[in-house]
C-alpha cells in the first residue's frame, strides 16, 4: 500500500515515478531549454505541485493569466520578472505571481534555476504578449528590458517581435 | 507593488516577512521540538504552503485526518510513518500522506528535518491515538515500533499511554 507514497530523489532534481516532460510544447510558445515534472496532483487538494527546471541562459515564456502562482527556489540561481520588477533568486527564495502579472523566470548564465510552482488544478491558459493586448494590458518597461535581455531563439515567434515593434514606435 | 512579491530566504529556513510559531499549542498534543512557518495561503490558489522543521531528535504528532498531505523534504535527513511503513527521508524527497492514514516525521538525532508541506484551506481537525478510535481505526504494529522509538516527553500525554497499553495485552 505504501510503497508509492514516499518517492525518494534518485539524483539532482530527478525523482522515482516522476516523468520529466517539456515544458511546453515546442514552438507553442517562446522559451528556452526548461524541462517540468509534475510532483503532485491530487484532486484531494485542489492543487498541483510541479518542479520547472531552467538550463543555464535558459527562461520561460513571458506570460500572465488570471490563476497565481507560488514559488519556492529549490535549487540554482536566476532572475524573475514579476510585474514592473526583476528579482534576483537563491536557494528556497518565494515568489508570489498574482493574478494578471506579466512574469518570466531566468536561470543565470553559468547556473540552472530549479523551482516548485503550485497552482489550482483549475484554471485558465497563459496569455502571450502582443496577442490582442491592447493599452495598458501591454508589458511595460521593465518586461522591454527582461525582453532586450533575452537571447534569441534560433526562430523568433511573431509575437515576440511585435512587442518590440511596438514599444519602439512610442 | 511587486516588493513583497519576493522574499528571500535570509538565513537556513528562515524569510522575510515569514513567522516562526510553535508547531502546536503546547499540550495540545504529543510532538518534540517543532517549529512551523507559513510560506503560502492564497484563497485564489485554495491551498496553503507551509514549512515544518523538526530538530535534532524531535518528531511531529503521530496523527490521522480526512485531508491529505503533499510533502517535499527541504533539508535534513530523517524518517517518516506513512501507514504502516516508516521510511528513511532525505533532500527533496516526497512524501503523499492519503485520507485518514497514520502519519509522523522525525528528525535524525544528528540533523534537523525540515520540508515543506501541502495541505487545502479547508480541512478537519487531526485526530490522535486512543482518542475514542476501536478496531481497525487504531494504529498497527509499525505505528507501535515507531511510538517505541520515540524519546518520552517529560510528561508523556495519557493518549499516548493508553495506546501502548492496547497493543501490549494483543
């Protein structure tokens, strides 16, 4: 019976019974080099605890949604974006991504970022930049700079592209 | 606005803005050397986050409710009854604990414990051994090893005697 209810860490962020999946589907949407393992999802809670695994020079799509996140660090190094701000992020560091929040997570250059994001089981898919967004639903400056600062994927979606386009125009 | 977005971990298992309350009220319940944070309790996700550290030789309630708990291990080394079954925790490691299932951590007599553990916003209250339980509902003989190799509190709760006693005249 109890066999499967403690699931020990067979290596670095590798756990018995847990698939490593891609974070998303490629070319769904940007990002570069983040893998995601679904820790737990209990309908018993209401929640899902998944582990998001950014490679060295690596970050997740830049996006927001009505659903929030919580965050715990578990290992490596990076940045965050979350809202108008980018943070610099440790080992066991929180982030709270509140509704509607444009947010991106960045590992450093020379170090992977490893984190645990809890959300509900239900709730709403990630709107992208430059998708209809008009006024002030736009990313602001500090998402423009997390932006400048990104390297480019071999193949820029358009969508990326036309945010720049337009924060240049202003 | 975003300030308080991120806290950062200032010292081992210790965050800005984040208390440090006693596990328990004292004399509520059976439990060594405990403490307990709260890193997430967001009414948009329905769940609450919280970490529990357990120092050298200490151990949590031995306890069982209708709610479940999703555990992560954030430090230390350990060990853990889910059930009938007490297993050897480490770093990282997960631990499910089902409806209505027997459970305590303990912490190694050279090392803390300290994990992060998962549970929704509305929950019952936990239930204790020899609190009104018959039959099947009490605890099985691993629970009985388990509580045998727990160090007495100085003034051990009669709950918890009452228990040794029934498995004693099997």
């Amino acid at each position: 019976m109890t066999d499967d209810l403690v699931r020990h860490r067979t290596a670095a962020a590798r756990w018995q019974g847990v698939d490593v999946h891609a974070y998303k589907e490629e070319g769904s949407a940007p990002f570069r080099d983040v893998t995601r393992q679904v820790l737990f999802d209990d309908v018993l809670v209401g929640a899902q605890l998944r582990y998001f695994e950014v490679a060295p020079g690596g970050w997740t799509t830049l996006e927001r949604h009505e659903h929030v996140h919580n965050v715990v660090v578990l290992r490596g190094r990076g940045r965050c974006l979350v809202g108008d701000t980018v943070h610099e992020l440790g080992v066991h560091d929180l982030v709270d991504v509140p509704p509607l929040t444009w947010h991106q997570f960045r590992a450093a250059d020379d170090e992977s970022l490893g984190f645990l994001c809890l959300v509900r089981q239900d709730r709403d898919r990630p709107q992208l930049p430059g998708t209809g967004l008009t006024g002030t639903s736009r990313p602001g400056p500090a998402v423009e700079r997390q932006l400048s600062g990104a390297r480019r994927p071999s193949s820029p979606p358009a969508r990326r592209r036309r945010v720049r386009t337009v924060r240049r125009n202003r």
